[in-house]
C-alpha cells in the first residue's frame, strides 16, 4: 500500500464544479480516496494551482507515420538531445522527439493522457509498441475508418448495423479506443491520386459519399455505444474557402448522446478559411463558432498553429500532397491497403506569411468566440500546427488581451484586414483553461468514468501541480508568469506516484493503455461473416489471423466492454 | 502438428502464409514456401553452447561465464561497437539501444550495407509509398530497378506484384506492364515488358534523363543517355505518365552503384514528379527479414535509423562516420558485438578484418564467417523459427513472428537482458 | 597570444577525440577544457602538451596551433567566430562546423565534412580535403552559407552539396557530384570533375578542367569568356531535371560526355 497526501492545494476541478478552493488530496494506492494513514508522504502544494492531469485528446506521437517523420527528420533530431540522466532515457528531436522525449517533456507539462490522433489497423501494432516505449501518459488510439473499404460497402447498402460490427471487430482487433475519419473518403480517392472536393462528391468505385459515410459512423457509433464520438478530421483541410464545407458537415451531425457530444471535430483552425485562392484566404471563425454555439452535440478543437518550424503529418494523404507542391520541401506519402492514406511534410509557419498569420489568428478566435470552454479545447495537432510545449504559450494568449495585441503588432499587416482577432476582448480565465486542457478532454473522449480529468473520490490520481499562485498572479498583465508556469510542474503525479518534479523525471513510466471492446451479437460478427473473410483473405497482404494485435503488446491494458444495441 | 500462416522471417517480404509441420521437437516440411524459406527453416544447425577461443581452439564455456566475460570486454572498452540486429525480433534490438546509451557505444544495423544510401536519400527528399497491398489491389504499371526479385524476393513478384490478383487488377498479368531496368540480363528482366539496359553506373544520369522528359524537357535530352536510346526514355515517360498507378521497386543495383543515395534520391524525385501526373510510389526491396524493423525501433528510440553513435551520452548521426564499416575500416573501435548478422562476410575485407584484432562477440544462432573473427559465440533462438516477436515487413507492416518448436535455446533478449544487467547492476531496460 | 598544443601518444591512437573546445575564444579563460577520446570525458592536457606564449585581451588576438598527429582530431574550430587555428599537419573531420569568422590554415590534409554548414569565415586547406567538403548536415536543406573555403590539392566526392551561399576554390581535382543539389554561392574547380552540379537549383560553378559524364540534363546556353583565364567556357542551365536555375561553365576544350 502506497499513500500521498497532498497538502494547501488550490484546486480547480470543472468536473466536480471546484473553482480555486484551497483543499487536500489524499491517494492510496493510485486512486483519490477520503484520508490517508499518518504514515503517507506529503507535498505541500504551498497553494498553487492543483488541477487533474493534462489530457490531449488530439496529439501525434506514436505510430508508423510519426515514426517516418522521425527517420525522415535527423536535422530535427539535432535539437533537443538529452543524455541518459537518473530514471531518464536519452531524448532527441523537437518537433517529432522520441518517444521518452515526447513523454518526458509531457509529463514535465503536467500530462498523463494522450490519445493519439491516427492510427491504421493494420500498423497498429507498431502504436502499441510505441505506447509501451512512452512510459508517463495513458494512451488511448484513434483508429482510421476514412477509407475502409468493409465500411464503405456497408454504407452503401445503408447498413449501418454492418458498419458498425465491422467497427467493432476492427476496434477489438486493433486494440483501438474511437472511430477516427481523415477526410472520409478522400484517402481511397487518394489511391489514385485524387482527392475529393465536397462532401457530397463519389468515393471513385465505391458509390458513397463522406457525408453517407460521416452520418453512418455517428449512428453506428452510438449503436456501439463506444465512449468517444466519431473524431471527424472534415474533408478540404487546408484549402481555402474550405468552411463552408466545415459548416455542411456540422449540419448533418444529429444530438444522439446526452452525456457527451456526438462528433468530435478536430484541428478546426485548419478547416475555418474564407477566400477561394491563397491570395484572399480570410478567417471565418465567426461563422464556424456560430454553428457550434448553436449545436451542443459537436465538440471541436483548435489546431492552433505557432511560428516555428514543425512537421505536418495527417492521414490526409492529397492534402499532405498539395502542401508539398506548396513548399518544395520533403514529401512522404505511406496509403494503407483498404484502409487509408497518411503523408508527412516539414513546413515554417512565419510571421513574414500572410496565410500563416491568418491561420494562428483563427485558432485564437475560435477559442475567444466558442461561448462554452467545453466544446473548444486545446491543442495544435501536435506536431502540425506546432509541438506540444507550445501549449503554455497558447494559454498565455488566450488569457491575456495584451498578449495577443502584442504579437499581433508583429504580424504581416493584411492579419489585421481579414480576421477579427483585434477586435475580440475576451480573455479566458484559469477555470475555462482547466476545462480546455483537461476536464472537456475528459468528457469529450468518455473516460471522466474511468476516472481520468477530475479528482473526484475513486479518481485515478493524475494530478499537476503548477508553479503559479492564482491569487498572486494576474494573468492579463503578468502572462509571461503563466507560460512559465505551465511550461514545468512542481509535481505532476501519475496514478498517485510522483513521477516528474520540476521538470526532471524521477521514476520509470508503467502507463496504461485504454481500448474498447464493443460487443455486437452472434449472427453479425465479422469473424463469421464468410464475405468478409473470402475479401479479407484476397485483398489484404497479411493473412487475417496475423491481423489482430496480440495482448502482450498492452502489458497495462485497460479494456473498456460495451454492450452494443444491435 | 501443423501450424497455418507461419510469417517466413528470412526476407523483407516477410510472408505470411507458410503451412509449418514439426513433429514436435524438428521441422519436419514446409509448405507454401519459396526454397530460400524452406531452408530458413529446414537447414538450421546450431551450435549446442556457447564457445570462447583459447590458444589451443575453441572451448566450450557456460552461458553465464559468456554473458559476464561480455559485459566485462564491453565495460571497458573506449569505443564499442554493436552491429547487427536485423534478423531478430524488435524486443532484442530495444536492448541492444539501450545498451548502446548505457554505455556510450556506437549502434548499427545491417542497412549500412544494402539500404543505408535510400534513408540517406529519404532523409533529404522524403518517401512516397505505400503498403504493398496498394500496389497488389491497383497498379497497373511496375517497375523493377536494379534488382532480381526471381532471385532475392522470390514471392514479391506472385504474392504483392506483378503476378497478384488485385481488386482493381482482375487479371494480373495481362493487365500489367512490367518495366525492369538493370545492367544486365536476369530471371527478372526476362518477365519484362519493357527492358532498360543501362551502363555500369549510368542510373543516375537515366533517372535525371526521365525527370526532365517528365517535366516536358525532351528536347535538352541527347539521343542516347547511359546506353539507352532517347526514344525508349520517352515511351517509358508516356508509360507512365499514363498508368493508373504505378510502383517502382528498387534494389541493391541503385543503392550500391556509383552514386549511391543520390541515384536513389533520383528515383524518388521521378516518383515526385509522377505524381503530379497520376499516382505513382516507390519502395525499397529491404534484403534481411527485420531490417525495417531495427530501423524502426532504432528512430523511436534515438530518432535515427541506423548508424548511431552515443559516445557522448547524447545520440548523434552521420553515415560515413558512425557507420560500422566506416568505424571498423578506420579500426576506432575496440570491442564488437555483433547480433543476428553476419559482418564477417557482407562486410569489405579491410573493415571486417579489425573485427579479428579486437575483442568479438556474437550472439547468434546459427556458426556464420564472423564466428571465425570472433573470441566468443553465444548461439540462441531464431526469431520466427523458436523465439517470438515482432518483426516489420518492407512496407512498414509490423507483424508477429511465430515460435512454432522449442529447441531448448535462450531467447538473445534474454541473453542481452543479463548483459545489461551486468553493466548496469540494476534491474534492466 | 600563441596557444600551442602538441598532441600526445596514445595507448590507443586509432580512436576518435572530439574536440568542439578547441576554438580561440575558450582560450581566454585559460586552457582547462574538456575533450572526449571514444566515450570518455578527457582535459585538454591529458591529450595533449599546452604552451601558451604572450596574453591577449580580445579572442581576435588568439592564435591556436595544433602540432603532432591531429588526424583523429574532429570538430575543432567549430562554432569558431575569431582568431585563428593553425594546423600544422592533418585534421580529422568536421573541422570548422557552423564557423562563423575567423581563419583556420591546414598545412596537411583534411578529412570529411571540411566547414560543414559554415556561415563566415576562412579555411584554407593546403593538402587534400575529403569527402562532403564544405558542405551541409543530413536532411537539413542549406549546406553552407557563407565564407570561404579553399583547398589547394584534391576534394573527395559530394564537394559544396547544398551549397548555398560562400565561395569554394578547389585548385585540384573533384570526386564525384561536386556541386550537387547547389542552391547559391560559388564554386571554382580548377581541376577535373565527375557529375557536377546534378540537381543544382541555383548558384554558380566553374569548372577549368575535364569534365567526366557531364549530366543529360544540363541545357547550353552559350559561351562566355573568362578574361583573367582567357579561357573560353560553354555555360549551361540546370539541372532540368528540377526547376533549375543555376549557372555551370565548362571550359570548353575539355568536354567528355
């Protein structure tokens, strides 16, 4: 039995409604529990901010295509190299680091949960070895359905209780926690290089479209009763003009869950551009917030991007194409046999670029003009729009008018004509920025069950402590006290044990790995389904008993079982 | 007993069809196979224990007296190498890095001598691919560039390419057009449609040749380049330019000629440049089973594919410095340990002769010509054959390598476990 | 001030130092720095004997002189800004990495990676350089930026790579790919080459010697006379292959295809 009683800590926990009491957490054993025995360690938290772990419920960090972009990258892996130092591994790399370097300088952030963004059933066994070797954070992994050809067929039939048993075995075989789509459809169109240009638009051969295949997922979704929503990465990333493919998209997003909401859109900055050409791209923050203000059952987040030089990497394979014919730089391209697509290129966002300036501009408008904190949450789609220890910046931003008017003075001088960031006074206050970091993550993604974004009795004990007195600080003037302060924890604890102090890592990871199994009947398992198999068997290049992940490679797996309504 | 779809470990192709039959302790047949397959698993002889060279010959000592004497030959050494790590499994090669930091050491693998120069090449212009199921269910145009896949692959061609059933492919082999470049004529050529003989080290100039008829440049172009007449140049760009998809598989006949990692950063701005006609990939033909695999586990570790060097603490990168052959040629380093590979004979004669001069050690199963420079063997199981564990095929698909018999012998991962052990005093990686 | 270090011998001479601490300005604080011979962390006097003649008060003023065996010496004078290194035989690689300023003089030989990513600065080489002279990193897109490298005997294959910005005299022969994926700058071969410039997007080369298996892709342009040579030379555009706009000129005696 271990136990750790936290002490004079200035709790602010949205889930449980805590806005800044000064209390005492006691831990046994991993959970929150009511007291402790005299005999258990003590942090005095001396009154600074305590919050829940951090969660990102939008990050790339394991897998085959962030892997590429580390072999792709040594000039990279020049900057941020660290020695083997106590508990700690060696690091390398900035904006695609290792893996213990991803995990480190997380945990130093005060994060224990990630859900990575992207991930091919068939290379899922290559996440999960990368989960394992990214020890301080639970992982959860979106699984790509965008161009799954079982799924497709069963769209086309208006099947989706088909859809969703080949979700189901799909999830259970690839150890996955959540329907991801990267602009449905257009990853198959992709094969053949092409790419779609609506939602309304015919996968080549397949007679569907992204919008049949986005509301078939949402249903079967719900039917399976799955935790998250679907994690809709929308069709035209990047493209301007592309909102109002962004807004029709939402239209077709039904309210089907009250505990949460029933799609999830991700790096929304990227989808949010007025314009038809790079020369009149423009900010329609304003009406993207508009709709989503409008409609509960859709949760976004930002795909802030930063000036710096980072890695693109998406599943948006035609997108990543384009970029390329942009830049001139590196180009990968990695399609996956009837599943989907993926590219990865090196960009700098810079303050000389009009675009680039527009692009960080929308990211902070829609989080000043999303009226619930709860329904836009934040991150960069690490690393594309820019690595994740940037977020303490992007909090200093968001919750400092002077801030942004600051760096906006630096910007290229047409930012100012075609977004309204100038203009929006709202600066956000420490509780909204819990629930943007960590407890909305908690309820988007369906683990405040499992314990995780709250510090509620019975929660898992992930716990940051932050070197910041709210009462002492005034983020407005003083934002320079806030980045620094998000930037390295005191403490950040994991599962009740202390495991990053002041940025410095102090024991070896045992992270857990949450998946889902959602159980469908009998007579509509894929496993059954003889159609499936003869297809499976033909068209794949690995036979289907090598398909499924192996237990062994989730040493801390945690299965969430669900009873679907089949 | 018969055990259904074995994973084949010897080749990047790593098939995973095979029908093995064992009558409990020997592989007794081998179905669906090719014969490089078949004898991966049927020719597998091993020495029974661990052997150390003494002035009278060899002598056979314990595991634990190989495992201490090694950690104490790689303790004190100033500049120790670890090289091999490509026909295991992932956990192994996991080790072998974190050795490599715990000790300042220099860690390679086997690409350092077939596709080192294509990640050099990645490196500087990226990698447009994709998982070969892409290239079975679509392409209708193929191109083999500098390499024998009848001989090498021997079922890249039936089971992922040219002769696969594709979706979109019905009938494989007449809807198909095979281009094979090469220098000479081989199986593969004699399968082509079209087939492009070039001059010894003539690649690189054909590739730029294509780039520039590709970008509407034919008339800078002189009648022949390398060897190879304009006019076929110019039906192999429309070839292309009109296919629906089309793959390029390229081998050691580009990465190993004159030019190197530039001939293969050619071909993959050809690809590039396809691209933007139709869609178009290319792919390596990686040579040992998990060669992509230790590339793999080596980025996420350290963030670099092969060739890394921790005598600082930090991990540093630079091929044609930290590469092993490199390293040894310059005779820097002063111990070796060689896993799951065989340097003593892949390796030029100057660079493999210093591994003579210093202390060796090799774990590996099977007695191989580094045996014969080395000062210790430590035999142990075949990742695939009695030892399990993940293995990444050429396209990047990890799959689980079976242990379909038990012989008895420990696991290298175990092995290199206790090595750690030793170094650290701790309780492991 | 005259810093003179003399190389000792070693047990085990084969093996790398790496010596990024030897440059003129860490040595107005003294001489106690660190090196590292294989993994181990050495002092300076530990490899080598330390003379210093005279003070100086500014690192402009500082001359280092490296005597004895310095072949398996790499990283010395990088980051260097001021002063000067006098290398009295051979240097071992990535000597002058991301120099800035200053002079660094070879009498001997100089091995790979010569002025790797240099941004200012002068190395003058009066032997042999090897591979990947004045050139860049893996994967990063500019070699070097800007200075002046100079090598009186021969240079080794992929001589100014990423070349951007800088000049580059090579008075002997070039390897194969000198020049290759140029972007800027200048490079002057007054000896033979193989392949140059393939892929070069800008930047200019000349070349006064043989050139063996001049690339397909390589557009003529015209002739231009080199008056301080009175030389005639061919001057091509390229490489298209890409969208090149660079300049090579190719004395126009000396072509082989």
């Amino acid at each position: 039995m271990t136990e750790l009683w936290v002490k004079n800590a200035c709790v602010i926990d949205p889930i449980r409604g805590i806005n800044g009491e000064i209390m005492d957490i006691a831990i046994r054993d991993g959970r929150i529990v009511e007291s402790v025995s005299d005999r258990a360690d003590v942090i005095d938290a001396h009154r600074c901010l305590t919050l829940p772990g951090g969660i990102d419920s939008h990050t790339h960090v394991s897998g085959t295509k962030v892997n590429f972009g580390r072999y792709m990258s040594p000039e990279d892996m020049r900057a941020g190299r660290t020695k083997r130092r106590g508990k700690m591994h060696v690091t390398s790399g900035y904006y695609v680091p290792t893996t213990f370097g991803n995990s480190y300088r997380y945990s130093a952030m005060g994060y224990t949960t990630l859900l990575e963004g992207a991930m091919a059933p068939l290379e899922a066994r290559h996440t999960h070895e990368e989960f394992t070797a990214t020890p301080h954070q639970d992982m959860l992994a979106n699984t790509l359905f965008d161009g799954n050809w079982a799924v497709m067929d069963a769209v086309r039939e208006h099947d989706v209780r088909k859809a969703a048993a080949v979700v189901a075995w799909t999830l259970n075989a690839a150890r996955g926690y959540a329907i991801k789509l990267t602009n449905p459809g257009g990853t198959e169109a992709w094969g053949w290089g092409d790419d779609l240009t609506s939602i309304h638009e015919q996968v080549p051969h397949f007679a569907v479209t992204p919008a049949e295949i986005i509301t078939t997922l949402i249903q079967a979704n719900e039917l399976l009763r799955l935790p998250h929503s679907v994690h809709l990465h929308c069709n035209n990333l990047g493209k301007p003009g592309n909102y109002q493919t962004t807004l029709d998209t939402f239209e077709l997003v039904p309210d089907l869950n009250p505990a949460r909401q029933s799609l999830y859109a991700t790096h929304v900055q990227f989808h949010a551009y007025g314009g038809g050409t790079w020369r009149n791209i423009c900010s329609k923050a304003e009406e993207i917030t508009r709709s989503i203000n409008s409609k509960p059952q859709i949760v976004m987040d930002m795909g802030q991007i930063m000036f710096c030089r980072t890695m693109t990497m998406t599943a948006d394979g035609p997108m990543e194409f384009n970029l390329h014919c942009l830049h001139h730089n590196k180009w990968s391209n990695h399609d996956v046999e009837l599943e989907t697509g993926s590219g990865i290129i090196p960009v700098t966002y810079s303050k000389k670029s009009a675009v680039n300036c527009i692009m960080w501009a929308i990211g902070l408008e829609l989080a000043l003009l999303t009226k619930s904190p709860w329904q836009c949450l934040l991150e960069t789609d690490n690393p594309n729009g820019a690595p994740f220890v940037k977020y303490p910046e992007i909090i200093g931003l968001l919750m400092s008018k002077r801030y942004r008017d600051e760096e906006c003075a630096t910007l290229h001088a047409e930012t100012e004509k075609r977004t309204s960031l100038w203009a929006l006074e709202r600066e956000l206050d420490w509780h909204e920025i819990a629930v943007m970091t960590r407890a909305g993550q908690a309820k988007a993604l369906g683990i405040a069950s499992q314990g995780k974004g709250h510090l509620g009795i019975g929660a898992e004990a992930d716990i940051a402590i932050y070197p910041i007195r709210t009462d002492m600080v005034d983020p407005a003037r003083e934002y320079r006290k806030v980045v620094e302060g998000f930037q390295k924890t005191r403490y950040t604890i994991k599962r009740g044990r202390v495991v990053s102090r002041d940025g410095e890592i102090i024991v070896d990871g045992a992270n857990a790995t949450f998946w889902v199994n959602a159980k469908v009947p009998e007579d509509i398992r894929m496993e059954n389904d003889k159609e499936f198999i003869r297809r499976f068997e033909q068209f794949y290049t690995v036979r289907m008993s090598n398909y499924p992940v192996q237990d062994l490679y989730l040493p801390r797996g945690r299965c969430i079982e669900t009873e679907a309504m089949l | 007993m018969i055990e259904q779809d074995v994973v084949c470990p010897f080749c990047g192709c790593l098939c995973d069809d095979l029908e093995i039959e064992t009558d409990g302790a020997r592989i007794v047949r081998v179905k669906n196979g090719c014969s490089l397959a078949e004898a991966t698993f049927m020719n597998d002889t091993r020495l029974p224990a661990p052997i150390r060279r003494t002035e009278a010959g060899w002598e056979e000592i314990s595991y634990d007296e190989a495992i201490s004497e090694t950690a104490e030959i790689l303790r004190e050494a100033d500049r120790p190498l670890l090289y091999g790590w490509s026909s295991t499994h992932g956990e192994t090669q996991s080790i072998g890095v974190h050795i490599a930091e715990l000790i300042g050491a220099v860690i390679d693998n086997t690409s350092t001598v077939c596709h080192g120069p294509s990640i050099l090449a990645i490196q500087e212009v990226g990698h447009p691919g994709c998982t070969l199921g892409q290239v079975k269910n679509r392409a209708d145009v193929i191109i083999y560039w500098g390499c024998n896949p009848v001989e090498a692959h021997p079922r890249h061609m039936s089971r992922y390419t040219t002769f696969a059933t594709g979706f979109f492919v019905p009938e494989a082999q007449r809807e198909r057009t095979v281009i094979v470049v090469d220098t000479r004529r081989t199986d593969t050529t004699n399968i082509a449609d079209e087939f492009v003989q070039i001059e010894h080290g003539g690649d690189y100039a054909v590739l730029s040749a294509l780039r520039a008829i590709v970008r509407g440049k034919a008339h800078v172009i002189p009648a022949s380049v390398a060897g190879v007449a304009k006019e076929q140049l110019v039906r192999i760009a429309e070839i292309c330019k009109n296919a629906k998809f089309g793959a390029i598989f390229f081998g050691l006949g580009l990465t190993m000629s004159r030019g190197k990692y530039k001939n293969v950063r050619n071909a993959i701005e050809l690809t590039d440049e396809l691209s933007r006609h139709t869609k178009f990939v290319i792919s390596p033909l990686r040579g040992h089973g998990n060669v992509y695999g230790s590339n793999e586990v080596f980025t996420w570790m350290t963030g670099y594919p092969f060739a890394v060097d921790f005598a600082r603490g930090i991990a540093f990168y630079n091929p044609g410095e930290t590469t092993a052959v490199d390293i040894l040629r310059r005779g820097e380093c002063d111990a070796a340990l060689i896993v799951a590979s065989d340097p003593g004979a892949n390796f030029p004669r100057a660079a493999a002769a210093h591994l003579a001069k210093i202390p060796t050690v090799v774990i590996d199963p099977h007695v191989n010509a580094t045996t014969a420079l080395s000062r210790i063997h430590i035999p142990c199981t075949a990742a695939g054959i009695d030892a399990a564990g993940t293995a990444y095929r050429m396209d990047g698909i990890p799959i689980r390598l079976k242990k379909v018999i038990d012989r008895g012998y420990p696991d290298d991962a175990e092995i290199l476990r206790k090595i750690y052990d030793r170094l650290d005093g701790g309780m492991g990686p | 001030m005259r810093v003179i270090l003399e190389s000792k011998v070693r047990k085990k001479p084969s093996l790398p130092i790496e010596a990024e601490a030897i440059i003129p300005r860490n040595f107005l604080k003294g001489t106690d720095l660190v090196v590292f011979e294989g993994n181990k962390e050495r002092t300076l006097s530990e490899l080598f004997w330390i003379f210093v003649e005279g003070t100086a008060v500014s690192p402009e003023n500082i001359e280092v002189v490296l005597k004895g065996d310095t072949s398996r010496i790499k990283r010395v004078g990088e980051y260097m800004d001021t002063g000067t290194i006098l290398i009295e035989g051979d240097i071992g690689m990535h000597c002058g990495n991301f120099m800035s300023g200053g002079t660094i003089e070879i009498r001997g030989s100089a091995d790979a990676w010569l002025g790797r990513e240099m941004r200012g600065g002068t190395i003058v080489c009066r032997g042999n350089a090897g591979h990947y002279c004045a050139t860049g990193y893996r994967g990063e897109k500019k070699g070097m930026q800007g200075g002046t490298v100079e090598v009186f005997g021969n240079a080794g294959d992929f001589c100014a790579e990423y070349l951007a910005g800088g000049t580059v005299h090579i008075h002997g022969h070039t390897g194969d790919f000198p020049g290759v994926e140029m972007r800027g700058g200048e490079l002057l071969i007054e000896g033979d080459a193989t392949r140059p410039c393939g892929n070069m997007k800008n930047g200019s080369c000349v070349i006064l010697g043989t050139v063996h298996d001049l690339l397909p892709t390589f557009e003529k342009s015209g002739t231009h006379l080199l008056p301080e040579r009175n030389l005639e030379m061919d001057v091509y555009t390229g490489d298209v292959a890409n969208r090149g706009k660079g300049t090579m000129m190719v004395a126009s005696r000396a072509l082989r295809r």
